[in-house]
C-alpha cells in the first residue's frame, strides 16, 4: 500500500506567461467547466500516457517566430540569401526577408 504522503502531488510553478495570455487561457478552461490546475494535470498526465505532446503547436514561439517564420529564416540562410544584419527587431528581420532591406 502506498503511503499518503508518497501520493502527494508536486507542486508545479509556471513562470514567464503574460497575464494577457493568462487571461484568456482561464476563459477558456471556465468555460470547459475546469480549472488552470486541472487543465495542467490533465495536459501533464497526456503527456505522460502518450509520450509526445497532445497537439500540434501553432502558435508563437518563445522568440516571437512562427515555426513558418523560423523555417523560412533557416531556409534563406542555408541559400545564402538575405544574410544581413544586426536587426533592430524581427520585425525589421522579417521585413528584410521578404522586401531585401534593413530598414524599419
């Protein structure tokens, strides 16, 4: 038999999630009928069943590329293409991909 206190959860901090970000996470778990702590545990244990990620991720990345974004960067740099820098922004990186200018 195992014990109560072997039982006991870990507690789990999550940092560096804007509070727009959230927000809008918590209205989605509201209106699911579930809470952000259940909604973790539910992705966490997913996770652990599966071995892999429950989903396709699609949105931004932690540096503010897209995956489409990245791969067009890494693609453009193998070519020897649109090598220029620094960038003020990847705002300006993305512009000078697609229009050849390092201009914002």
């Amino acid at each position: 038999m195992v014990s109560r206190s072997a039982q006991m959860s870990k507690l789990i901090q999550i940092r560096n999630v804007d509070e727009t970000t959230k927000t809008e996470a918590e209205k989605v778990f509201k209106s699911l009928g579930i809470s952000t702590s259940s909604a973790i545990k539910m992705f966490i244990n997913q996770v652990a069943v599966t071995k892999k990620i429950p989903f396709i991720p699609t949105t931004l990345i932690e540096n503010s590329l897209t995956p489409e974004q990245e791969e067009e960067i890494l693609k453009t740099a193998k070519q020897g293409k649109n090598i220029e820098g620094p960038f003020d922004s990847h705002d300006a990186l993305i512009k000078n991909l697609h229009h050849g200018t390092n201009k914002d």
